[in-house]
C-alpha cells in the first residue's frame, strides 16, 4: 500500500505544480519551415497615441512701409548779367599836326585826337593810351586816360612830341588799353591804330650878298 501511495501522493503533487502549456500548432510553411503559431491571445497592449506636434504658427512678418522721400526741389542758379562789354572807338578828328604837316628837326611839338566812344563799355581812368609802333618821337611809353568816358561821349588825347633830327619821313602809332591788358583802336574790327605822319626837313638859310655902295 505505501508504494501506491507514495505514487498517487506525487501525482497529485506534481498536477498541482504544473500549470497549462499553451497549445502551439506547427505548419509546415511552403519553403518547409516551421511556423509557431501562439492560440493564446496575447494581452492587447495598447498602443501610444502618437502626440500631435505643435505645428508652429509662422508670425507674419511685419511689412516695412516706406515713407516717400521729397525729391530736392533743384533751384535754378541766377544767370549772369556781367556780360562782357565791347571796347571800340573812333577818330573822330585830328586837333593838331594833321598828317603830312612839315617840321623841323629836333622840335617839340603836341599831338592830339579827339576819339569818341562807339563801344559799350564805360572807359575809366584804369584805360590807357599806349604807344604801338613806329618812329621814336621820344614819346611816353603810355599816356593814362584823364576822365571818364562812356559809350557816346568823346574826349581828347594828347601826347607831347619831339622830331628826330634827321630829315625824313616819320610816322608813329599808338592804341587804347583797357584794364585787363587787351588793346583796341579805331575801324570796324576795333584794330586800326591812332596815326602821326610827318616829314622833317633842315631849315636852309640862304646867303645873301652885299653891294657896297660906297664902292
């Protein structure tokens, strides 16, 4: 009786210890592999609902308004009204020694014009009569203007001479002179110049003889 007792005593042991083996069905795949199939449902796990990311909201960028700029207003500049004048004269007569008069040598004698102002600008006292060319009648060099002349009046030049001493015919030149150095004279253009012509000839004394009456 004990060896049958012991028996069942450590059947029923060993059925109390052993718990149910899930019941696995093979099959046969077509590449002769062996698939394990589990018949246990296995306990849903529950999936993670994904977390919807944030979808950030794009500010909207602020639109710089530009501010119209005055364009400068150009301010025309002032024209000149300094337009250059024009110097021109003319002869208006010869007062003294007209040309071709005969002289002596070695004599002082004055020449003078009378020249009028047919330009359009004013002649002042900065203008000058200035010898050009010529025989040396040991003249000055220039001779300033004594008054102020403007467009249409006259005036008188006048300039001390002396015949050379030799007997020929002599003739001399001279031109105005404006304040920046620019010379001008008489005719159209403004370029004929203020003329003397004259001949010097020796004085010749002729002898006289003397009768005696007593004799």
């Amino acid at each position: 009786m004990k060896p049958y007792f012991l028996l069942l005593l450590v059947s029923l042991i060993l059925a109390a210890c052993s718990s149910p083996t899930p019941q696995v069905d093979q099959a046969l795949n077509s590449t002769g592999a062996t698939t394990v199939i589990a018949t246990d449902t296995a306990a849903s796990i529950p999936t993670a609902t994904p977390t919807k990311t944030a979808t950030p909201t794009v500010q909207p960028s602020a639109t710089a308004t530009q501010i119209p700029t005055e364009s400068p207003t150009m301010i025309p500049e002032p024209t000149s009204t300094n337009v250059a004048c024009l110097n021109k004269a003319e002869l208006v007569r010869h007062l003294s020694v007209s040309d071709g008069t005969i002289l002596l040598p070695g004599l002082f004698f004055s020449k003078a014009w009378r020249v009028k102002n047919t330009g359009t600008c004013t002649w002042t006292t900065d203008y000058m009569f200035v010898f050009e060319n010529g025989a040396d009648f040991r003249s000055p060099g220039e001779t300033a203007i004594t008054q102020v002349v403007k467009p249409g009046e006259t005036m008188d030049i006048q300039v001390l001479l002396m015949t050379p001493y030799t007997p020929a015919v002599y003739q001399a030149n001279w031109m105005l002179r404006d304040p920046a150095g620019v010379l001008f004279g008489v005719g159209d253009s403004g370029s004929q110049t203020f003329s003397i012509a004259i001949v010097v000839k020796e004085l010749v004394v002729k002898e006289r003889k003397y009768v005696d009456a007593c004799g």
